[in-house]
C-alpha cells in the first residue's frame, strides 16, 4: 500500500463519528520514521527511538502467525500529554515495571498507543516480524494467549470514560495493519477480559470493539490495507456476517446482582465452594469465594468472573444430569424474557462453552442453549 493508501484509510476510520486527529499523519516527528519504514505501515516508534533497555534475555519469535489480537488499557492515569515525547516516555515506564517489577524480559505487549494516537513498538522485534508478516514475538501480556496473539495497549483507564477519538482511530488502523500483515479474520479482535478475569481494557474500551471490528473488515474489504495473503479469510463476507458479533464471557463483580450472578454463584457450589450464598448478589462473601476458586485452580486472584475463570466454572451439562450445572443453566433460561418461566425447557443437547455464553449473553438473539457442542 502506498503512503496516499495509508492516508486513505486513516481517512476512512473514524468510530462514532469523531475524525482522526490531523498530527498522526501530518509532519510531526514521528512521520520521519514512518517514512524510513516499510511502505504501508502505521506510524510506529520502533524500541531503538524510544529509549528502550535490551531485553534481559533472549525473547521468543515464533514462526507461525499469530491468530488473534487483544486489546488492552494501561490503567494509567488518563494525562493530558498526548505527544510523541509522551508517549516515549510511558513505553520506558512500562518497560521498567516490567522488567524489574515483574521479572519480564522485556516490556509485556507488543505494540502501545498513547492518548494522541502515537504508536510505539513495545516488545523488542515486535516491528520487525510485523513486517514480515510470518512470524511475531512471544509477549507476556494476556495468560494462555501469549503464544497465538497481538498484545495492543492503550494509555489510560477506561472503566468509566471513552477513550480519545485519536488513539480509537490509531487503534483501528493498527488493527487494520495487524490483521492485513497476519491474515487475521477481523472477528479476531478481542479484550484482555475474555480470556482472563481482569476488567482490562475497561468497560468503555471494550464496548467499542464490535464497532471496531466491523470497521477493521471494511477497511480491508475496501482495499486500503496491504493485500492479503493468499490464504487469508473472506473479508467481504465477514464484514456483513454475524460472525463479528464474538460470543464473550460476561465479567461479574462487586456490585452486580441478578441471574447472571446467581447462575455463577450456584456454579461455585458445584465447583466445590459451598460457602458462597445463593441470593444472586455480587458482594463481599461472594468475591471471597471466587477467591477460593482462583487460588484452588491458581488462577490469578482477582475476586472478578472473567475470561480465567468461566471456562472453569461452566462446565458442560448433558440432559438430565441434574446436579449444580444444570441447576444454573434453569436459572438463566428463567431469566430470559423468551423463555418460559415457571417451568424452563430442559437442556435437549450438551450445553458447552458458546452455549453457556448465548445464555449469560442477556442480548443474546435465541434464548435457548445452541443444539451443539460448542
């Protein structure tokens, strides 16, 4: 893709109808090194630029593509210094606390965006298997998804405020780069919380990310990204298929109440934690609980139901088995508008991972579980 290419798509991504920010593309000091790098990429601050300490021992390239990307906020302070300056200087302080707080080799994701919309490499050699499109460097930033993802972070917290226009644009296009490099269907964009139990990326970051995905898909259906890999999926397609809609795990804390929350909490029992309550509140005796949980199948102890610990905890349930699981899947079937609700349809086929997530989903279309395995 030319560098006009690249100002178009920049153009053409905007979420919720705020325009990119004109310094990302215009002359400023990080339009140098884009311009010294491979034709087509995003602007991106490469280690070397931004001052960052060697890895304090060899890093992991894996030579296959990774098949998905996560996103991530840094639940830092959401400053108003959006430079390039900034930005260099947040990617040396994550690196520091990663490497000498955490005992990383290295800075944990693979590429940051500030507030401005800056992009900077964040592993070393992130950059360089990027371009080549083949391979890519094993991160430290989402447990069980090192060795198959994309780690992209976000300067900020976002549990209650939306994240800049800028850096939601430098996102998408960074995204549209990522998946066009590695041939990743765009359906493959996903938040820290589906797959650890962590409110990461924040509740407002991850509310844009459907939108994000359908925006990724027509940014390479439209021809503005560099071309795909001859194996690469159907983008047209995908960008008008309900495939973008990616079954999630709902994230449960202090606070919440309802079936959701019940149907967790009986699910507890039956995992072996009879002290959580059954009254379908998310409180401090039922946090405790999922403490117990997380420390009993060590998982990071966070007290949060997220991504780590639904998988776990719903397990799958046959017809007629009885018992906790099933008891938990009545509860949300009552629950569900569309269902009955004195006397709930039992299970009629094994309920596994996507269907728990269609009956957790409360804006699922269909309120009974797929008639499937998965």
């Amino acid at each position: 893709m030319s560098r006009r290419g690249l100002i178009t798509l920049a153009g053409g991504i905007a979420l919720g109808g705020a325009s990119l920010l004109p310094g990302l593309l215009a002359d400023d000091p990080i339009r140098e090194l884009a311009e010294q790098q491979a034709t087509g990429e995003p602007p991106i601050l490469d280690c070397a630029r931004w001052g960052a300490r060697a890895p304090s021992s060899p890093l992991t390239v894996l030579n296959y593509r990774p098949s998905k990307i996560i996103v991530h906020h840094t639940a830092s302070p959401n400053q108003d210094d959006t430079s390039p300056e900034a930005l260099a200087a947040l990617a040396r302080a994550i690196q520091n606390d990663h490497m000498d707080n955490r005992d990383w080799p290295d800075t944990g994701q693979n590429f940051l965006i500030n507030r401005g919309g800056y992009i900077a490499e964040g592993r070393h050699e992130s950059l360089q298997t990027l371009l080549g499109g083949t391979s890519f460097v094993e991160g430290a930033h989402c447990i069980d998804q090192n060795d198959n993802s994309i780690g992209i972070e976000n300067e900020g917290t976002y549990t209650d405020v939306s994240p800049p226009a800028a850096l939601v644009n430098s996102l998408a296009i960074m995204c549209t780069f990522v998946c066009g490099q590695y041939a990743i269907p765009a359906n493959q964009l996903y938040g820290h919380r589906d797959f650890n139990d962590t409110a990461c990326p924040g509740d407002e970051l991850y509310a844009l990310l459907s939108a994000l995905r359908a925006q990724v898909a027509q940014a390479l259906v439209g021809g503005s990204s560099p071309a795909p890999s001859p194996t690469a999926p159907d983008q047209r397609a995908l960008a008008s298929s309900p495939m973008l809609t990616v079954p999630y795990w709902p994230l449960l804390r202090i606070g919440d109440r309802g079936a959701a929350v019940l149907a967790a909490q009986t699910l507890l029992r039956g995992a072996g934690i009879p002290a959580v309550p059954l009254d379908g509140q998310f409180g401090r005796t039922t946090a405790d609980a999922v403490y117990a949980f997380q420390q009993k199948h060590r998982l990071p102890p966070t007290g949060m139901i997220g991504g780590g610990s639904w998988p776990l905890l719903a397990v799958p349930v046959h017809p007629g088995d009885g018992g906790y699981a099933e008891q938990a899947v009545h509860v949300l079937l009552r629950a569900t508008p569309a269902a009955p609700r004195a006397r709930p349809t039992p299970p009629t086929a094994t309920i596994g991972p996507t269907s728990w997530q269609r009956l957790l989903d409360p804006h699922a279309p269909t309120a009974q579980p797929a008639t499937q395995h998965g």
